[in-house]
C-alpha cells in the first residue's frame, strides 16, 4: 500500500489478505510472541539461531489446512543460516508501534492516504484465526473501506491462500477478471 498511495493512477483494484496499512488497532494487544521476537535478546537468538519466527508461522499460519512438513521446509528454505534470518529479525525489529520506531511515519502516511481508494473496488479474503492479523485488523479495514467485498474464513489462519486456496483462488482470479 506503500507504493500504492504513491501511485494512485496505476491502481483499479485492490485485494488485501490477512495484512495491515495502518497502525496496531488500539483494541489490538500486540502479541507476546511478537514482542519477544522483537525487543529481546532472547528474541534475536530465536530468529537468527532457531528460525523461530518462519518455522512459527510456516507451523501455525495454516488451520484449515496444515501445512505438509515439506511445505513447512520450503517456506523456510531462504532462512537457512544466521547471515540469511537478518532479514526476519529486521522485519519483526522495524514493526512500528511508537513514533519514535523507524517506519511508523511510513505507516502513518499509508494510513492517512489509502481513503483515497475508497472508491475503487476492493476485495478483502481473510483468515479470522491468524494470531497477530485478526478481527481488529480485520474490522478496521471494514471500517475504512465499508463497501469492501469480504470473505472471511473462521477456520482459516494467516497463509490464507494456502489454507483455502480452492475457495480463494477463484475468488481473486474472478475479482480482477470483473470489468470494472
């Protein structure tokens, strides 16, 4: 949604899956996991030791549908070693909750802007059982957006094309296909 506020004009339509473009909902506590992960010691041995943090969501990110073990090793794969899992720990690092963390003016912006697409068709498939993007999430986009197209799945997690891919697929596949 970054690159979208800057590029409106390239825009006709949008699908949003289990993700955010705006702060942490005030209802929302931030999750514990998270939070380890991201201001701990414990939590940099973690994701750049163990790959805690991609072999925790490879684990739990599917309800519906578990994920094979193979699967699981695939979405795992380019996290292979302490020098390649930076990239995880600067993700979950540069998470803003604070204005004084980098990026909560990037996110800022994005949540200040994205009214602009209120108009534009946007379909929101998501998976209610995902542990950090839930139905806090999940309602501020329908607060926002309220004419929004939503398919929400209670029995799915936050890999929602993984979990209902025979049933989201199609959805997505038609909803950009629609004329507009």
């Amino acid at each position: 949604m970054a690159w979208a506020i800057l590029n409106p004009e390239r825009i006709e339509r949008i699908v949003v899956m289990n993700t955010a473009a705006f702060h942490l909902p005030e209802a929302k506590p931030f999750p514990l996991g998270l939070r380890i992960c991201r201001d701990t010691f414990i939590g940099t041995l973690l994701v750049r030791g163990l790959n805690a943090f991609a072999r925790g969501a490879a684990t739990v990110g599917c309800k519906r549908n578990p994920m094979s073990p193979e699967l699981q090793r695939l979405y795992c794969l380019p996290y292979d070693s302490w020098q390649n899992r930076i990239a995880t720990l600067r993700f979950v690092q540069d998470i803003p909750l604070a204005p004084s963390d980098r990026g909560y003016d990037i996110v800022s912006e994005v949540s200040d802007r994205i009214a602009q697409f209120r108009e534009l068709p946007l379909l929101i498939v998501w998976g209610e059982l995902d542990f950090v993007f839930d139905r806090y999430f999940l309602a501020e986009w329908q607060q926002r957006f309220p004419n929004a197209e939503v398919h929400s799945y209670p029995d799915c997690g936050h890999y929602i094309l993984e979990d209902a891919r025979d049933e989201v697929v199609p959805l997505i596949s038609e909803f950009i296909q629609r004329p507009a």
